[in-house]
C-alpha cells in the first residue's frame, strides 16, 4: 500500500515571479514597529541577467526528474529564490506557502505568466488575463461546465467516448496506459466525433502544448514555432465552426461546449477561440494523468482495488439493460470518491502556477503535512470516511486540501474532471483486468507523470468474475 513517493513534495510547486518588494514577502514582516528581514529566501544569484534560466529550462525541457529544484531545494530549503528571465523568482515547494498565495489572487498576488506563454495560450483566455475579465471568462467556464451540464451533456458523451477508446483494445495486448489518448476534452469541447477528426485535433493539441513547455525560439523547428503553428490550425477549426454556426443558425446537436458557447454566450469571434483553447490546456493533461495515477494506485493496493470494484459492480446491476451509466448511478459511488480524492490528494497535479507579489504580505506558516495526514505519503482512500477528515475533504473551501485551488482562480472544471475520472475508472475497471509489465514510479516534473509510462498487459474481464 505505501507508495516511493519521495518526490511527492514536487507537485505543487508554484513559482513566483518577484518584484523587488517580494523581498520582504518571504522576510516575515511582523506588526508595526517590527523590523523587517527584507530579504530574499536563501539561493543562489547566478549569470546576471540568464541567471539560472538555463538549469531551469533543462528542467523543464528534460524527462528527467526534476533535479535542478531537487538540488536547490537540498540546497537551499522548500522556499528558494533564483534568478529566471531576469527577474528574481522566488520557487516554492512548500503547500501550505502555495495555498497561501492562491487564496489571495488578484490582492496580494496576480497571476503571471511569461509574454511567450501568453501568446501561445491566448491573450483573450481565462488563465493569462486579470481583473474583470478574468472575472468575466471564469463565469462563463464555471457555466459551461455546471451541474445541470454535466447531467444533459456530458454524461452521455463522456461514457460514448470511454466506450469507443476502450473498444481499441485487444484480450492480452499490452499497453502504456500513459499513452493512451482518451480524447475526452477535444470531443466534449469542440463536438467532434468522429474518429479521424477528434485524431487530427488531439495531434495539433499535443504540439501545441509541446510548446507551452519550451524555449520560446519562433523559428522553423522549435517546439514553440511548431506549436505556434498548431495554435493557428486550431483556431482556424473554430472558426470554421463559427462560420457553420452562423449560416445555419440553429444549434446543431453534439457540438460540444464550443457549440453551446456560440448558442448561449455573446463572446467576440477571437475570444471564442482562446476560451476553448484555455479549456483545453487546463482540462486535458490534469484530467488523464489523474486517471493515469488513480490506476496506477489501485494496482499497488489490492484492497482499495477490490473494494471499488465490488462498487462498480453494484452501480451496473442497478441500472440493468442500460448501456450507460445515469446520474444516480454516478452518485451512487462513495468509494469512488474516496478513492478520486485520494488520487488528487497523493498525485495532486497543480499545473505550473505562477504568481506576480502585488504588495507587502504578512505569512503566516501552516503545515501540510504528516501532522494533517496520517500516513501522509501512503495511498489510504479510507482516510476519507473517517469523520475527523470531514471538513478537510470540503475541496472548494479546505485550507488543507486543494486540488483544484481556491479563490478567484478556484478551477471551473473541478466537477466535470471528477465525472470524467469516475466513468473512466467504472469503464476500465468493470471491462479489464491487468498485470503491470514494468516497474514505475512518479515523477512530477516537467510534469506529472509515470516514469516508464505504466506499461501493462490488459484482460477481458468476464461479467461473472468478482474480482
Ligand atoms: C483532475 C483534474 C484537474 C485538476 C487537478 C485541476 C486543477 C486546477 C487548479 C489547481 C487550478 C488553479 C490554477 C491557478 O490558481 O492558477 C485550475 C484552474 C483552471 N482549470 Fe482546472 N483542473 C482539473 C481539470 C480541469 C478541467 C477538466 C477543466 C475544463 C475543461 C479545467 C479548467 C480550468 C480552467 C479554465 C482554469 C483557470 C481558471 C481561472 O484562471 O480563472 N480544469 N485547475
Ligand atoms: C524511492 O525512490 C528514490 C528516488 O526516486 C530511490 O532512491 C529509493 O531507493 C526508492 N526507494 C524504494 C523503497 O524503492
Ligand atoms: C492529453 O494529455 C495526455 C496526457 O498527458 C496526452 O497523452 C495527450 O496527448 C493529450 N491530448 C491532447 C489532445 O493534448
Ligand atoms: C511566430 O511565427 C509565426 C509564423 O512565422 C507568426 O505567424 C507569429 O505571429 C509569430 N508569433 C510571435 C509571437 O512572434
Ligand atoms: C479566426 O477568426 C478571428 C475573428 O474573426 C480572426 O481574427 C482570426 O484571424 C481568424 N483566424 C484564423 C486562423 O482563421
């Protein structure tokens, strides 16, 4: 049951983009009167100018594990500065430093990215933009993907393309479930259905994302000009969509929540494209490699295993006959969320957030850690139905747990990601049994991930099995 979780620490690490005044973020200014430290968290100051950009980039270009934080955290301590881009950062390993800083988006911090990521991504999308229109786009994410949504629309789509993905599968085959495209996001967002067209959009999506992770060089055979070029591709889909919105008026079914934008929202034509491409980048990769780990969890703890299959089982003979699950099966699956949260809690995959200091904060530390979660690093879904973690599990407003942030950037396709990861996990684990092949681990940086991509060898499972 207990995980190689060393690295796990890395997950959510959020680097800080520094002002001058960050100096004294970190110095711990006590009340008036009080001296303050004005200082910058222990590090090293590098090359002027390039400072560590290179060591940071190798990093994160590399695919292996995350050694320059590793190094600097050795060094240094979970809170480090260096020097990125010219700029003091301020790279912060430490969780609850990290909620600290997501709860006061837009006060004390602004979120920040750098000019070429923003180009990529869109300068009209909900991660890159402040203030009101941030205010405004994240209205309209969170609308899109409600409730009342999720019961209507996605449900049914999600559960035809988990089916259709599976389906691929042959009795004995081996597999690296880390490269299994489950396509869930292109064919939820855009309404494509078909099977070459939701391949050729996920292609153009993975250069493009390729590139959010690169040395922003926009010269033929870069990964950033390569996925500069898949932006364009992308857009010009939309567009396309647009068009044949336009002409033919009516909403059209199964065109996905780009269609239902087009049909409910008023968003100008080149807003439209950056919304969708937003939702992409911030659903797709968080959402598999949940699913990723939630299986490769399950696989080294038999018991958590059994005991969710034995509630897969139960929601499929209550709805007999039907081929799909319905929204009362879906909250019919307490385990599942245990076991969902547990995934999100042990494998939290926090995208790379970055914060811009607004002003002269007071920190205050509050630990997560071994003192919050008993057995902090092992896999123990059960810990979610013991009573005293209760007001923890709250996901929307704990302080001690966090998946999908918190505040104004609070993430908008929180419940569409858990619906997505309970269907998967009924579909995968009610049709196949599987025997991993390769030892693995996680590794968190540049992203979250497995190492050897979680290779294993899958079996039809027949119906009358019980395990
Ligand atoms: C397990 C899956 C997911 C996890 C762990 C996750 C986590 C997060 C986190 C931590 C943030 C806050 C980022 C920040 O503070 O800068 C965020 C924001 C966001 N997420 Fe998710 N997310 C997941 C799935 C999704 C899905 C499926 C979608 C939608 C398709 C989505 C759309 C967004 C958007 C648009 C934002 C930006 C909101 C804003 O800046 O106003 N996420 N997510
Ligand atoms: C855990 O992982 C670390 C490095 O990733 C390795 O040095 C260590 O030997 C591993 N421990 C076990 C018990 O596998
Ligand atoms: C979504 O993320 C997974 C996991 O990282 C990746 O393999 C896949 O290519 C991505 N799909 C798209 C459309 O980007
Ligand atoms: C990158 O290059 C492409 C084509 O060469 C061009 O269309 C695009 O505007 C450039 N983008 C930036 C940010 O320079
Ligand atoms: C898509 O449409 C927008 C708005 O009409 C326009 O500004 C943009 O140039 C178009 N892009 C492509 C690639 O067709």
């Amino acid at each position: 049951m207990t995980e190689n979780t060393s690295e796990l620490w890395l997950c959510t690490i959020t680097i800080l983009l520094a002002t001058a005044i960050f100096a004294k973020l970190i110095g711990i200014k006590g009340s008036k009167g009080e001296k303050s430290t004005g200082r910058l968290p222990p590090g090293r100051r590098g090359w002027p100018l390039i400072g560590d950009s290179i060591n940071w980039y190798n990093a994160v270009a590399s695919c292996h594990p995350p050694q320059f934080v590793e190094e600097m955290v050795e060094r240094y301590g979970k809170i480090f500065s260096c020097s990125l881009f010219g700029k003091w950062a301020v790279v912060s390993a430490d969780p609850s430093f990290n909620r600290f800083v997501m709860q006061n988006e837009g006060k004390l911090f602004k979120s920040s990215y750098p000019k070429s990521f923003r180009d990529l991504v869109g300068k009209n999308g909900v991660i890159t933009v402040q203030g009101e229109q941030q205010r405004k786009l994240h209205g309209i994410a969170s609308n899109m993907m409600r409730l009342e949504k999720l019961k209507f629309h996605f449900l049914n789509d999600i559960q035809k393309v988990m089916l259709q993905t599976l389906s691929n599968f042959e009795d004995n085959q081996v597999i690296l479930l880390q490269n299994v495209a489950i396509n869930l996001m292109v064919n939820q967002l855009l309404g494509v259905s078909s099977e070459a067209e939701i391949n050729e959009m996920a292609h153009l999506f993975s250069d493009f994302v390729d590139g959010c992770l690169s040395v922003p060089i926009n010269i033929s055979g870069f990964a950033y000009h390569t996925a500069m070029q898949a932006r364009e591709k992308i857009i010009s889909k939309i567009n396309k969509t647009i068009e044949v919105h336009r002409q033919q008026g009516a909403p059209i079914a199964g065109t996905g929540v780009l269609g239902r934008l087009l049909e409910e929202e008023s968003l100008p034509d080149e807003a439209v494209a950056d919304f969708i491409i937003n939702l992409l980048f911030a659903g797709n990769e968080t959402t598999t490699k949940t699913m990723l780990f939630a299986v490769y969890f399950l696989t080294h703890c038999p018991r958590a295993m059994k005991q969710l299959l034995e509630e897969q089982d139960s929601v499929r003979s209550n709805s007999e006959g039907e081929e799909m699950l319905t929204w009362q099966d879906y909250k019919a699956m307490p385990f599942t969320q245990c076991v969902i949260d547990e995934t999100l809690r042990l494998g939290g995959i926090a995208i790379w957030l970055m914060r811009e200091a607004k002003e002269d904060i007071k920190y205050q530390a509050v630990h997560l850690d071994e003192n919050i979660y008993k057995g902090a690093l092992e896999f123990n879904p059960w810990r979610w139905m013991e009573p005293e973690n209760e007001e923890k599990r709250n996901w929307r407003s704990s302080p001690f747990f966090a998946p999908f942030g918190g505040g104004a950037r609070f993430c908008p396709g929180a419940e569409l990601a858990r619906l997505q990861i309970a269907l998967f996990l009924h579909y995968f684990l009610t049709t196949y049994r599987w025997t991993q092949v390769k030892e693995d681990r996680m590794s968190f940086f540049p992203s979250a991930r497995l190492v050897n991509g979680f290779q294993i060898r899958l079996n039809k499972r027949h119906h009358q099995q019980t395990n």
